[in-house]
C-alpha cells in the first residue's frame, strides 16, 4: 500500500489529461487559457503506463481532470485503460460539461463510473458573467442523460461571498428532486487570484452550520471518496458536500495524489512544479515507476500551508484540475 511518513494511505489518483481550458471563469482564468509548458500531454499508452503503477501500489479510483479533459478527443480510450486496469474500482471525470450532451453516452460505454460537472450558479446570467460561456442549459441536459444511464454525478460548486445565500437556495430547490451530491468548495488562493480571493473568499463553516441546523445529516466517508464531508436529508433526493481547505485538520486525511498532463507527480496540490516521471513513464516499465512514486510519496509534507498563504507552483487550479 502507498504511504506517506506520516501514515496517510493513497488511493486516489487525480491524473490530468490536459491542461487547456476553454473556460473563463473569474475565480481561475478570468482571462482564458494561456499555454505556459508547451511540453506534450500524455499519451493514452503512457496515461495506462501511470495508471497501472498507480494500481499496483493499491490505488483503487483514477479521476481524470483537466483543464477541460473532454477537449482530448482520445478521452474515451483513455477511460477505457483506466476501466481495464485491475485493481482499479471507479473511474471518474472531472469537467465544465460544455460537451456533456455530445459525449456522456461514449464515455459511459468506455466504462465511466462518476462524473463530477462544476456549476457556480443556476442563473443562467450568473453562470455566463462567472464562466464566460452561456451554456448553463445544455450542461444541465448533459447531467440529466448521465443520470439516465446510470452515472453517478456530482456537481462542484465554488463558494463565492457575493450572493451565495441566493445560490445555496437555487440549489436546495434543485436539489430536492435531483439525485446528485452538490458539494461546495471553498475559493483557494492560488498564484494569479490573489485579489478576487480577498473579496470573494467565504469559510465552507458558514454553509455548514446552516445545513446542520435544518436537519442534514452527516455521512460515512469511503476511504478512496474525494476530501467532501457529506450530508443528506430525508427531503432531497440530492445530497450536500463541503469542501473546506482551510479547516486546521484537511490534510489528516489525505488519500489523494496527482500526475499532471506532462508527467509530473505533484505530492499536493499547492507543492511545488512537481517531480519529473516522464523518462519512467516512457519506459513503460510499470514496477520501476511505482518504486520511484513510493519513493517520492516520503517527502509529502504534513500540510498544504494554505492558511499562511502559500500556493507553491500553482497559478490557477486549471494546471491540476483542482
């Protein structure tokens, strides 16, 4: 089993497949994607390369992320490796869902297990102002075909301070009929938001202790489920997650490694560039990886030290996929 020095167990890979995003959302590329590594991604064979590593040091759940992973037209095959790797229990992908309609059913016979489709607002004008594209209908036609063909969705929404009493309304009443987790994340401060981060961040606790008072319960959490703590309701079909970072004990509970598009194994999210696989990954040589990545896996360190603001490499969650 993969470990770290201080106990924490990995068995959750986020592996992202591109870091191009054709969204512009103020919270991370208000200005849209800029190219700043013109390294190749990976490819589908070095992708299963990665994947089976990962698997062998008893990862169980590879989520694929971005940038926008559906803008690689190879995503399916992708899925599809992941799917056959043994060991590997749950497939998911993480997207904005511009393409959802178009795509869900290829995605779903490659072998997807959970989707996770990022909705700020469901105010059609809100959603465009905060994402740049006036899409919000055709992303949620995407979530209802997922639902139909057996996907389990969830829905990430970035807690904004400005009008978030109104957006958590919305999505009570969406909920109550939708059988979808909607999970809140907190705005984290990254490179390029310093700015938008002082004015709009707002604590996941203030949502929290409203949903308690009304009666959510919280869950169980799996040990290869994301860092959401989840509630449920007995008057919603939808469920409630919380996704605080800058709560003192988030990183206790880690399970969760990254590989991003270029080959780089980043130990959290806000460390540094990151430590260069490709040359072990080219190779194909899935043992040799793995013991290089159980290797590296002993300097990750106790915390992301966001509450003393600091952000290591990262410029905007797109590079990561979050």
């Amino acid at each position: 089993m993969l470990e770290d020095n201080l106990g924490r167990r990995f068995y959750y890979l986020r592996l992202s497949v591109t870091d191009v995003c054709n969204f512009r959302c103020n919270y991370c590329l208000p200005e849209g994607y800029t190219a700043a590594d013109d390294s190749p991604h990976l490819t589908v064979a070095e992708a299963a390369t990665v994947i089976r590593a990962f698997a062998s040091l008893g990862t169980q759940k590879v989520r694929l992320t971005g940038g926008e992973p559906s803008l690689r037209a190879d995503l399916p095959e992708i899925i599809a490796a992941a799917k056959g790797t043994p060991g590997i229990r749950r497939v998911a992908v993480t997207s904005n869902g511009y393409k959802l309609p178009r795509v869900i059913d290829c995605w779903r016979r490659a072998g997807l297990d959970q989707l996770n489709i990022s909705i700020d607002s469901l105010q059609p004008d809100e959603f465009a102002r905060i994402t740049g594209h006036d899409c919000l209908p055709k992303v949620l036609e995407g979530i209802d075909r997922a639902l139909e063909l057996g996907v389990t969705t969830k829905v990430n929404a970035v807690l904004l301070s400005d009008g978030a009493g109104r957006r958590l309304r919305d999505f009570l009443c969406w909920l109550r009929d939708t059988p979808v987790t909607l999970r809140f994340i907190e705005l984290m401060r990254t490179g390029d938001n310093r700015e938008f981060f002082a004015s709009n961040h707002l604590r996941g606790e203030t949502i929290e202790q409203q949903l308690v008072r009304d009666g959510w319960q919280l869950l169980p959490r799996e040990r290869d489920a994301g860092p959401a703590r989840e509630y449920s309701h007995p008057d919603y079909r939808g469920r409630i997650g919380l996704i605080t970072p800058y709560s003192e004990d988030f990183c206790s509970s880690c399970n969760r490694l990254r590989i991003s598009a270029q080959g780089r194994l980043h130990l959290c999210l806000f460390a540094e560039q990151g430590m260069d696989l490709l040359e072990e990954i080219r190779r194909g040589d899935t043992e040799v990886l793995a013991e290089r990545i159980r290797a590296l896996v002993t300097q990750k360190a106790p915390s992301h030290y966001l509450q003393q603001e600091r952000v290591g490499a990262t410029r905007n969650l797109a590079m990561l996929g979050g």
